[in-house]
C-alpha cells in the first residue's frame, strides 16, 4: 500500500500560493457575485460568501484591504 503524502498546513498555503501566481489566469483572477453571509469582524477582516445561481465560495478580505476599501460590502450587493 502507498503511503499518503502529508503536508503542513504552511506547506499547502505555500504551494497554492505559488499556483495562483504563477498561473496565467489565476494571478489576474476577478471574481463576480452576490454578497452574502457578510460579516466584518472586530479585527478589521471582513468575511462573506460570493454566489451565483450555480455555486458559491467563502472569502475573507483581510484588514488592510478592508481599510482601504471605499464603501461598506452588504448583503445582496453584486
């Protein structure tokens, strides 16, 4: 029997890290949806859901971007 690989949790963010910037496609990635499950966090991060009509991904913006964002996300918006 083969022996699964194992891998730290740095390890992982390190190596999705690397594929997202070194992929053509992925390193310019915009992403359109619905805001929801919006929550921002007492330290500054904002966590929410985007969906569409087919799926949905959980996202955290972290507080410096946050801080530079002009306007409040809410629930709903596109």
């Amino acid at each position: 029997m083969i022996e699964p690989k194992i891998f730290s949790v740095g390890q992982i963010n390190h190596y999705i890290k690397n594929l997202i910037e070194n992929d053509f496609i992925l390193n310019s990635l915009w992403v359109k949806g619905e805001i929801s499950n919006f929550k921002y966090h007492s330290t500054g991060h904002m966590y929410f859901t985007l969906k569409d009509n087919n799926a949905a991904i959980n996202c955290v913006m972290f507080k410096g971007s946050a801080d530079i964002l002009p306007f409040i996300p809410e629930n709903g918006m596109s």
